[in-house]
C-alpha cells in the first residue's frame, strides 16, 4: 500500500514539473502572451497587420533544431515566472530572427525587386558576404519605416553599406530605371536645376529622402562669411541669375536696394 501511495506522489510531482516547464514555453511562444508587454503592443499590432501574421511566432524566433528550441526555453521559463511575480518589464524574449530561420521558408534568391528596377543580388549578400536577413529587413514584421511601410529604406542600405567605400553607391549600380539624366550632366544644371524642378520630376529619383535637397540648400556657401553683405555686389554681377536659385526672384534684391 505504501509503495503504491509513493508512485502516486511521484507521477504527481512528475506531472507538475512537466507542467512547471512545458506551461512557460507553450504560453511564451502564443502571440498574446507579448501583448502583456507595453512596449510590445504597438509590435504586436504591426505584426498583425503584415504578410507574416499567418506565421506563429516559434517559426521565426526560434532557431531551427533541437538546440535553437532548448535555448529558447531556457530563456523563456525564468521569464514567464518573473512576470508573473513581478508584472511585465521590457523584457523581450523573442529575438530577432536568424538567417536559417528566414531561410526555412524563403528558399529561392530573388535577384530583382517585384518592380524590376531595383537589383538585389540576395545570393551575393547571404553566402559571399554571410549578412543576416534583419539587417536590411528590420523593419519587416513588427515595425514601419519612416515612410509607413514594411519594407527596406533606401537610407539602410546607404549607412550600412553602400556609402561608396564599403560598397558602391552608385545609382545605376543598384537600379536599372535610374540612369544620370542628361540634363544634369551641364555645367550649369547646380545653377538652373531649381527652374527644371517643375519640369523634371525630381521625385523619381530623389524621394527617397526628405531632406534631399536641404542637404544643400539649409547650408550657406562658403562664400557667404566675413563681409559678404557689404561685398557681394561684384559676385552678383558675374552670378547673374544663380543667386536667384536661392534668393528668390528680384523681389529678394529689390528688399534693400
């Protein structure tokens, strides 16, 4: 009778551990589980909304394998019970996601973009350079960009990579429609490009950010130092219209002289 009362309390205490240990990983890997979290929800909310919401949260952040499950539940046990004790922090168990967890689903090396003008040699990047998938696709799943979607910016790639030394940052490098215009091979084109703005739609090319052209025009000319007020009238002369690009039209002159 006693031996029998002993297994009973063992395959009891059994079960709780089992309990004790698949309850944590089972509740961390349920997409509302995060939504406990306050600096998750908005997270949780963009996830909800994008091409990935049909993919549950293991399939991503948990690396593929034995190991990569083991090391999330290693993790997300001690958390699961430190929320419940102490409420929800920061902590973020989910990390981002590796390459062989991209790769498990996308399993073909797109070269070009879906609007055929951007060249995105993904091969060249994953096994030449052994880049992984989020540091260009940060912004994929659970965050948008600056301009709202869920997709690379231009900007990434520029910071990152392609600032013309690491990697070119060249134009047509990267883009098949984005060819050096004519008109801005002139000598002139710095001096008139600001009376073709109506004209060429600059858009095509330069929306990519917004502070294009305040790069140049929010910095005064070396030029304009010293006793430019008093001395510019001769440069006026040689300039003609150039100073207009900045100045407006004669009403700017007509202000004080």
């Amino acid at each position: 009778m006693r031996g029998r009362r002993l297994i009973w309390v063992a395959a009891v205490i059994g079960l709780l551990l089992v309990v004790a240990v698949t309850l944590p990983v089972f509740s961390t890997l349920q997409p509302d589980y995060y939504r406990r979290y306050p600096a998750l929800v908005l997270r949780m909310d963009h996830w909800e909304i994008s091409t990935h919401s049909r993919i549950s949260c293991g399939e991503c952040h948990v690396e593929p394998g034995v190991g990569g499950f083991l090391s999330f539940a290693a993790r997300s046990i001690p958390a699961f019970y430190s929320q419940m004790v102490n409420g929800p922090d920061d902590t973020n168990l989910l990390q981002a996601p590796g390459r062989d967890a991209c790769q498990s689903c996308h399993t073909s090396y797109r070269s070009v973009a879906p609007s055929g003008d951007l060249l995105i040699p993904h091969r060249a990047h994953v096994e030449v350079l052994d880049m992984e998938c989020v540091a260009c696709h940060e912004d994929l799943v659970h965050s948008l960009n600056a301009r709202g979607f869920n997709r690379p910016e231009m900007e990434t790639c520029l910071e990152q990579c392609h600032d013309g030394d690491a990697a070119s940052n060249e134009c047509a490098d990267c883009h098949t429609r984005k060819q050096i215009p004519e008109s801005h091979e002139s000598d002139q084109w710095l001096t008139v490009h600001g009376t073709r703005a109506e004209a060429e739609d600059c858009g095509a090319c330069h929306d990519w950010t917004p502070s294009y052209c305040a790069e140049c025009h929010e910095e005064r000319p070396a030029s304009h130092i010293g006793n430019w007020k008093t001395d510019h009238a001769p440069h006026a002369r040689i300039r003609g219209d150039g100073c207009l690009v900045c100045h407006g039209g004669q009403e700017f002159c007509d202000d004080c002289h």
